[in-house]
C-alpha cells in the first residue's frame, strides 16, 4: 500500500475534528454531515471533505459520516486509543496552570513528571504530579519512556534545557517560550507564543474590519504618512 503524505495544516486539523466529534458522541448524536462540521469547528465544509479524503470513503453521500465509526477512526489515527505520558519541565507560573488543566477529559494525555529547579517545589507532588529535581531528568524520562516534553523555562535557558532533551531522546518538544529553539531534524518542536498570539489578535482588532477589509488602507500606505 503506497504511502499517502498528508499535508500539514490537515494534520493540525484533525484533533479539532476529534474533539468536536467526542462531543457528538457525548451527546448520542449518531450521524453528521461536513456541513454540520463546519458551522461547529469554523472550517469550511469542503476543506472538511478534502481532509477526510485523505484517510479513504470516511461518509456517504446523502447521508454524512457516522459519528461512533468517524471517532473510533480518528482516536485510532491520533492515538488517544491509549495512553501518552508527557513531562513539564519548568513549574513556573505557566508550568502550574497546565498541571492544573485537565488534559485526560478531551484527550487521552497525561502529565506524569514534572522538573524543576526550586528546591522548594522538588520532591513534592503538584496537581497529582511528582516534582523531580533537573539531575533527575535523563533518569526519570527514560524509566518512564517519556518522549515528549511541555517547556515553560526562562528563555535564557531555553536552548541548554532543550540541548539536554535532545541527548535524553526527546522527539517532541511543546515550546511555551518565546525563544525559537534549535534541534536536529528527528525532533518536532510545536511553538506556542502566548504574548505573540494576543498581539496578533489585537492588531487585527484594531485594524481590520469583520469583513477581513482594513478599516483605512490609507492609513497603512506609506504614500500617504
């Protein structure tokens, strides 16, 4: 069977449809068309078919896709058919807030070490999750065959850090600071810039209409300042 390569910005889609259709199935809705998708998760309905389109005949014309048959393809397809453990490094601010999130009630993830520096949070259990010192880190990620790290450190220390992970075998790095971190092309860093996505959103705001036209295109012509 030929290998299919499946573009990217499908990839990033495919856990919004899974999320949407656990909601489905939740709800005991047992059928749903891309339509129907679409208002749901805010992609338009064709964009949903040629995504599905990818992983075989997911639905029938005239009928839509069945919700049980679509969830048990795409929990199989994202692995949330078992459970992933994750580590946090750094139990910052930040790094609380996502031990207190509940990842397991959507997806089949858990946070199941976290390190740190601060001896004060080290050897104690935050959110259910054990707090282990740095010098544990190579030890504890590979006694608990952790492959995918959540970094919340200082910047300055980003790159070190994410060094380190490296050499302990890390393939994925979820990337909370804003430093934009080197690694070999074996690893996957996802960058999530919190402060970079708000600006974003304001300037957006401040700038274009809800029709996505600018509010004064003269104001951005540099002809005209």
């Amino acid at each position: 069977m030929a290998e299919i390569k499946i573009p990217k910005a499908t990839a990033r889609r495919l856990p919004l449809y899974y999320r949407y259709l656990q909601f489905l199935h939740d709800g005991e809705k047992k059928k749903v068309s891309s339509a129907e998708l679409s208002e749901a998760v805010k992609v338009d309905s064709a964009t949903i078919r040629r995504d599905f389109s990818y992983f075989g005949a997911l639905g029938k014309r005239g009928y839509g896709y069945d919700v049980d048959s679509l969830l048990t393809f795409f929990k199989r397809l994202l692995n949330q058919d078992h459970l992933t453990n994750v580590a946090l490094v750094g139990v910052g601010n930040l790094g609380h807030a996502l031990l207190n999130y509940n990842f397991r009630q959507t997806n089949n993830i858990r946070i199941s070490a976290a390190f740190d520096v601060d001896p004060d949070l080290t050897g104690t259990i935050q959110s259910g999750v054990p707090i282990y010192p740095m010098a544990q880190l190579k030890e504890q990620l590979r006694a608990q065959q952790i492959d995918i790290v959540i970094l919340t450190v200082p910047i300055e220390q980003a790159q070190e850090i994410t060094d380190e992970l490296v050499k302990v075998g890390i393939k994925g790095i979820l990337n909370f600071t804003p430093l934009r971190v080197n690694v070999p092309d074996d690893v996957r860093v996802h960058n999530v810039d919190l402060a970079n996505e708000l600006q974003t959103l304001i300037y957006f705001l401040d700038n274009f209409n809800e029709d996505g036209t600018l509010i004064n295109p003269l104001a951005h012509d540099p002809l005209f300042n």
